[in-house]
C-alpha cells in the first residue's frame, strides 16, 4: 500500500492519494489456492500417497491445474499493466512531480519572502523553505558548487533583494524519463523591476554610466526564463538548472542616445 500527501504553500494538505495493490493480493490468493490444490491432489487425508485415477478424474484435474495457471498468468499481466499506467501517470504532464513543479513556481512566484523591520507579515519564509524541503533533496546540485535546498533559499532572498519581484512564472514544456530519472523541463519569464542595486549584482561595469542609468533604474523588465528539474527515483529533485537572458532583456528597454 502506497500513501501520498501533498501540500500547498500554506502547509495544508490539499490532496490525499492511496495506492492499494488489490491485483497483487489476489494474485499471490490464487497462487495459495494452486498450491493447495496441487498438494491435496497428491495425497490421501492420512498424508499417504494418492494413486493415480485412470478416467476423466486425472484429466479433470489437469483442467483445473491449467485453469489456475492461466488465472495467476492473467492477473500477474494485469498487475504489470496497471503498475506502467501508474509510472506513465506520475511522470505525464497532469502527474504528480508536473503538479510540484507548478506548486513551485506558485509559490515563488513573488519571490523569497523577505522580513522587514517594523512590519509584520501574515507569512514567513518558514512555509517557503519547508516546501523547498519537501521538493528539493537534501543534497540538490544548484550549480557552482553549490548545494541544498537551503542554499536555493538564500539565492531566491538574495534576487528578492537586489529587483524587485512583480511575476515569476513558468509552464512545463518537456518531461523525459530515463531509467530511475525524470526531467521536467520549463519555459517561463520573470518579470521585475529594475533598482539601482539591481545594475550594481548584473552590470557593475556601467555603474559610472549616468545616461544608461537613468535608463534602466525604474524600469520594469521582462526576462525570457529556461530551467530543467531532476528528479530521482523518490521523487526528489536531486538538481536545478536555471538560465535568464538579462542581457537581451535589458537591452530591449534600452533606446539609443
């Protein structure tokens, strides 16, 4: 038996499955019942040998053996189609790791929740990062060396610093299965606007550029976004690759002089 849960940002389970292998249970029944069958046919009810019958009772029995055999067969190809339907299933584009990969750019679809002094917020970073938890594998590649879902929280705060936030959206494209693995790939866009600490992270060598500055300060930009999850067997995303083209974006909100 097999119980999944899943959860929204709020923490709250929002989905509750169970998967019952009644075709595998029945199965293994009619395998008791064969063997059963096969020994009583063998012995007396003192445990003694049985004499072979001469007539239609041992061609009868013959039957009954072939019956079973074709049942355990039947049942046994059946528990192997339903088990492909389940694995095609979770990993099609309305399966479970597609409706997690959406949940994640729900839930970050503002950013990192930031803590300002003086001001209370109804919500933490604290259901952010468990949901980070529950998605990411503890040792989550980010690039770079870098490692965790932790890390993945830093780095989302860290942009949620330096732009501001206005949409970070994203539509699964492409899931590949091989082996033990799937790939989910996404194409979004992240829309923002520009601050002055926004040129100081991306474009630092144009901080003496008064004219570009005023250009681009205030704006808001919209960034062409590619990103691919990796997940493994256990349904964890065990590597996040993302790519924006900043610099094609800001050269679109950029006029000659």
């Amino acid at each position: 038996m097999g119980i999944t849960f899943f959860f929204n940002s709020a923490g709250m389970c929002c989905k509750y499955e169970v998967d019952l292998d009644y075709v595998g249970a029945f199965a293994s029944s009619v395998k008791d019942r064969f063997d059963v069958f096969y020994a009583v046919k063998k012995t007396n009810k003192d445990g003694r040998p049985r004499k072979q019958r001469k007539g239609w009772g041992r061609f009868q029995s013959v039957l009954d053996v072939q019956n079973l055999r074709q049942e355990v067969q039947n049942l046994t190809t059946l528990r192997d189609v339903l088990s492909t339907q389940s694995l095609v299933q979770r990993h099609s584009p309305e399966g479970s790791l597609s409706r997690m990969v959406n949940e994640y750019f729900h839930v970050f679809r503002k950013g990192a929740v930031l803590q300002e002094a003086g001001r209370k917020r109804l919500v933490d970073d604290c259901d952010q990062r468990a949901f980070m938890h529950s998605m990411m594998d503890a040792e989550v590649d980010v690039g770079n060396g870098l490692k965790g879902p932790d890390v993945m929280m830093d780095q989302m705060a860290t942009y949620s610093t330096f732009l501001r936030f206005i949409c970070m959206s994203g539509q699964v494209h492409n899931i590949v299965t091989a082996d033990d693995s799937v790939l989910i790939s996404v194409r979004g866009s992240f829309v923002f606007q520009v601050l002055r600490s926004t040129i100081e992270m991306v474009f630092p060598h144009v901080m003496g550029d008064e004219w570009l500055l005023a250009e681009l300060i205030g704006k808001e930009v919209e960034a062409a976004a590619r990103s691919t999850f990796h997940f493994n067997a256990e349904g964890k995303c065990v590597k996040y690759d993302v790519d924006m083209d900043f610099v094609d974006a800001f050269t679109s909100i950029v006029n000659d002089p």
